[in-house]
C-alpha cells in the first residue's frame, strides 16, 4: 500500500496547488496537469484492482483446498 499512500499524496499536493492558483490565476488547469492527475487516478484505480483480485483469489483458494 506504500505506491498508493505516494499516489494520493500526489494526487492530493497537486490538487492543493491547483486550488490555490486559481484563486490567484484565472488560467485554470493546463492539459499537462489533468494528463498527470488522471494517470495517477488510473494507476492508483488499476492497483486497487489487483489487490482486490488477489483477496479474493486467495479466498477461493481457501475455500476451495478447504
């Protein structure tokens, strides 16, 4: 769970930004930053897929060799 502590922390620092820059700016975000933010909600989503695999896998196989 460490990559997806870093993750949210990215997610949420650049979220943090942004706000705080729109106050002051009235440019709005730049493509670069939403392509930035969306790969990280998708590698974050993609992770919590493959855990939730693997738990369940691995209670199958508990149930199924039991």
């Amino acid at each position: 769970m460490e990559v997806w502590t870093m993750a949210k922390a990215v997610v949420t620092s650049r979220y943090y930004l942004i706000r705080e820059r729109m106050k002051t700016d009235d440019r709005g975000i730049t493509t670069t930053e939403v392509a930035l933010i969306t790969g990280a909600l998708l590698a974050a989503a993609g992770l919590l897929v493959v855990a939730i695999k693997a738990k369940l896998a691995e209670k199958i196989g508990i149930i199924n060799s039991g």
